[in-house]
C-alpha cells in the first residue's frame, strides 16, 4: 500500500462548482499534514495545512479524520486559476515530507 | 528575503556526464531536502541534509548519486554519468529546523540525450 494515496483525476468542472479531493495516508504515526499545489512545470507551493479540528482559507476548507487516516480538500466557487494539481502532503516526525503524486483539475470556463 | 534558489533551472546533458545541480535555501533555514519528479509522476523524496551532514538518503539511487551541503555555499545533487532515466525535474527545498512545511526552489530540469 502506498503512503498517501490520491485519485489521479482529471477532474474537469465548470467555474462555479464545488469540488472534492480525497486522500488517504498509511501511516498512523503521522502528524502533520498538507495541501500543496502544483501549476504545470512549476514547483509546488503550500496551500494550506490541515488541522484535525477542520480548516478554512476563503474558498478552501481542509479536513482531517485521524481515525480513517483520510484527508480532504474542497474548493468552493471553482475558478479558472484554481487549475493546477492538488498535492496531499503528510509529514511524520523525524522523516521528511512524503507527497500524494497528486489530483489534476481543470476548470472550465 | 530570496526563497529556495536553484540553478540552473533547465540542464542538458549527454549520456556518460556528469550534472551538478545546486540549491541556496532560505534564510534561516538550516534542512534542504531534494526531490525528483519524473514525467507524469509524484514527487519522490531523494536526501535529507543539513550543514555538512547527511541526514537520510533512503531514496538516493545507491550509484552514480551524491549531494552534499557544505559549511560555506549551496548544497550540490551530483549525477554522474547519467543515463535518459535520470531526465526530470529536480526540486530542492529548504525549512527551518522546526522542520514543518517546505518552501520548494523553482527546480531543476535536466535531460539526456
């Protein structure tokens, strides 16, 4: 099984939809966790963090569930820009960072 | 403040050379990490270092690589003798010795031909 497992995507949606991204991690030592995002050919840029409590930066909410080591991201009012792939990010102490190969989306005008 | 510098940013080289890639980390930020990104694919973590130590390369590929991050000056990923295998984007990235969240340069892409 893989450390973090994402689904790959493409997610195609129109501007203004509400989107979804899921992702799973395997290690139940983990304790920090992370989205990032990726524009093409670009390097990845922290999103936001993820706190068990849930979190929310303007259009993105970010959820934890420890129990089901599963992470979440949701995009709100979907625009052009959010185009890019959703890295999910978990962080066990002691090691480095281990990345999720990512979710592309494409919003559509 | 500068971010995570890298150069150079796109790097061609012949089969049988060598590449150096190098990466400045941020101020105040003592822990450089290099990751590989291949074509369509995650990111895979490669060296963990800080000044003058190797902290884990469990995923450095056992021959032809190396990194080191010297006392003075930035820390170097060497490829020797590459192969069209090691054609990527390479990505460093620095934090600080809280080691929560990276900050990525914006990456080196070498190809072989």
């Amino acid at each position: 099984r893989k450390e973090v497992e994402q689904d790959p995507g493409p997610f195609n949606v129109p501007e203004g939809a509400t989107v979804a991204f899921n992702c799973t991690y395997s290690n139940s030592a983990s304790q920090s966790f992370f989205w990032y995002r990726q524009d093409c050919r670009k390097e990845p840029k922290l999103l936001m963090s993820v706190y068990s409590s849930g979190n929310e930066d303007g259009r993105f909410t970010a959820q934890l569930n420890r129990a089901s080591q599963y992470i979440s991201l949701l995009i709100r009012d979907s625009k052009l820009s959010d185009s890019a792939t959703y890295l999910c990010v978990v962080n066990t102490p002691h090691t480095p960072l281990v990345f999720g190969k990512g979710t592309r989306l494409s919003v559509i005008a | 403040n500068a971010g995570v510098m890298q150069n150079p940013r796109h790097l061609v080289r012949r089969r049988g050379q060598e590449a150096r890639l190098r990466c400045s980390p941020m101020k105040g930020h003592s822990h450089v990490y290099w990751y590989r990104q291949l074509p369509e694919e995650g990111l895979k973590f490669m060296v963990y270092l800080q000044k003058e130590n190797i902290i884990d390369e469990s995923g450095m590929p056992k021959e032809r690589f190396s990194a080191e991050f010297p006392k003075e000056g930035p820390s170097i990923l060497r490829i020797q003798q590459v192969v069209r295998g090691d054609s990527a984007a390479y990505f460093c990235a620095s934090s600080p010795p809280s080691n929560d969240g990276y900050t990525f340069g914006s990456g080196t892409r070498l190809t072989v031909v």
